[in-house]
C-alpha cells in the first residue's frame, strides 16, 4: 500500500527571500535548443518503456 503524501512546508525567513531570489534571476532565461530537443527524446524512450 502507498504511504501517505505529507504537506510541503510552507518557506519562512531566509530560505524564503534566497527562493525568490533565485526565482527572479531566472526568470527570463530559457533552455538551450540543444537541452530541450534531448529531453524531448528521452521523454519519447520513457513513454514508450511505461507500463500501468
């Protein structure tokens, strides 16, 4: 049987300003074209190799 999924802590304090932080100076950069076609294919290999 599955364990339970317990509730994600809620950011406090410093962790919560360097979060931000970070989420802001990603905010405009994207994925090199090269990155993004690689994951598209191993996405593929996975899809095809899932069994439910």
């Amino acid at each position: 049987m599955a364990r339970p999924i317990k509730e994600t802590p809620v950011l406090t304090g410093k962790d919560a300003v360097r979060f931000v932080h970070e989420m802001k100076q990603n905010e405009g950069k994207k994925v090199d074209p090269k990155v993004r076609e690689r994951m598209k294919q191993n996405f593929s290999k996975l899809q095809g190799i899932q069994q439910f």
